[in-house]
C-alpha cells in the first residue's frame, strides 16, 4: 500500500459571476513512504492546489485521498506545511517558533525545548535560538519554518515552492540543506516547484504535470546516486533528465498560452 494515495481526484472551481474553472482533471498519484517526490508544472496548472488537497486546506470536487489507508478530511499535524512565505510568528523567537507545535499537542516545557534544539541544530541556526523573525534573513526564516514542520515529527511533509523567493546562491544552499535532513530522517517528501533543476536535483521521482486543466503527464525515477551534491547539476545523467523535462514542459507551456490566449479572444 502507498503511504499517500490520489485516487481520480477532480477540481472544480465556480466563482460567483464567472464561468467555472476545471483546475484538476482526474489526478491519480501514489507516494511511497521516505520517498522524496517532486511536482513540477507550468504556471496555473494545479500544483498548488493539489498539494492544498493533501493538506486538506482544500476539498476535491471528486476523488479520494488517503494517507495510510485513511481518508484526509482535513488539516492534521500528521501533514507538515512549508510555504513559499514565511510563515512564522513575528513575535516568538527562532526556539519558540519550532516549539510552539509540540507544545500544542500536550509536551512537557522540556521535551519541546529538546525538540527545538535538536531541529535548530540540524538546520545549522544554532545561536540564533533568541532571534525574532525580522532579525533573520530569507534563507534563515525558511529553515525556521522547515524545523517548525518537522517539530510535530509529521508522517509527510508538503512543500510548495519553498525556495522560490530566495536568491539562487541562498536556494542552492537550502537545497543541500533539505537533503541533509532528509537523508538523516528520513521523512517522505511531496515537494511543488517550477524549477526543473531544483525538481532533479531533490527528487527520487519528479511528477510532470500538464497545463490545465492538470493532471500528471508523466512521472520519472531520477537514478542519480545519493548523498547528491552539486556537481550532480552537471553530470550527463542531470542532464539527460532535464531534456526530458524540457520538452514535456516546453509542450505544456505553448498549451497553456494558446489557452490563455482564447480566453482573451472569448
């Protein structure tokens, strides 16, 4: 059985005073536990929507999913959420940023402050564990929230475009960072980019997904040894996978701004 389960999953948008927009078109998807999977897709095709879905900030028009066997009705602390914003409170420091989940969930003041400063030491902010979130830079703020998700020690963690605002020296590095601890915990991984680099360079497997109405096109096993680094950006095989990459995206992108383009014309 997969960990995660997509079954036939349909999204239907219908704002008031406009035509209905048919966002997800029959998704099916499985995510086996540890495995670090990747979505990767055009502007506007549904990625985040779809991992919204899996969070259960959203709910499908039809179709089933499952985390474990179990139906997703909703948000749990079994699904941890990065965003490309950072979402942390600006009036808590780094510690208690990463503490304030376990605390919810009923632990004691020093199994939470252990909990923190094991996750602050592993996404390399120690000394910094008295800093407010305007003291910190971006790359800083998203390693917050990375150990704030992982806090709750949540059976998958969902990333949407994560590094998207970073610069792509400070991106490069949290991309190393990621892998560093996913490789030493192991968690399964549904992580949204645009950034086909970024998308081989994470991922065990990577999810292309067409123009909308989206649905998967294709998926791909990236058999590119692990630990990876970042002479692996410039090995044959990276390379060979972002060809590949390139063109299903390349049809996806014309797809969509022929799309676009009738609905101006309409």
């Amino acid at each position: 059985m997969s960990m995660l389960s997509l079954r036939d999953i349909t999204v239907r948008f219908e704002p008031k005073g406009k035509p209905p927009v048919l966002a997800l078109d029959d998704v099916s998807l499985d995510v086996a536990n540890d495995t670090f999977s990747v979505i990767v897709g055009p502007s506007g095709c549904g990625k985040s929507t779809l991992l919204r879905l899996v969070a259960g900030l959203e709910t499908p028009t039809s179709g089933r999913l499952e985390l474990d066997g179990q139906p997703i009705n909703g948000p749990s602390a079994d699904r941890g959420m990065v965003f490309q914003s950072y979402t942390l409170f600006p009036w808590l420091t780094v510690r208690e940023n990463v503490m304030f989940g376990p605390k919810l969930k009923g632990l004691s003041k020093s199994e939470c402050e252990d909990i923190a400063d094991d996750l602050i030491k592993a996404v390399h902010l120690d000394g910094f564990e008295k800093s407010y979130p305007k003291e910190l830079s971006g790359g800083m703020r998203q390693r917050v929230a990375l150990a704030r998700a992982l806090a709750n020690d949540p059976r998958i963690l969902l990333m949407d475009e994560p590094f998207g605002a970073l610069d792509s020296q400070t991106r490069q590095m949290m991309q190393e960072l990621l892998l560093d601890v996913w490789q030493s915990r192991r968690k399964t991984v549904l992580f949204i980019t645009h950034d086909i680099d970024e998308a081989i360079f994470l991922g065990d497997e990577v999810h292309v997904m067409s123009a909308r109405p989206g649905l998967i096109k294709q998926s791909l096993d990236i058999n590119i040894p692990r630990p990876r680094h970042i002479d692996a950006l410039t090995s044959p095989e990276f390379m060979d996978y972002k060809r590949t990459i390139l063109s299903l995206m390349h049809d996806e992108a014309i797809k969509a701004e022929d799309a676009a383009n009738q609905r101006k014309s309409a």
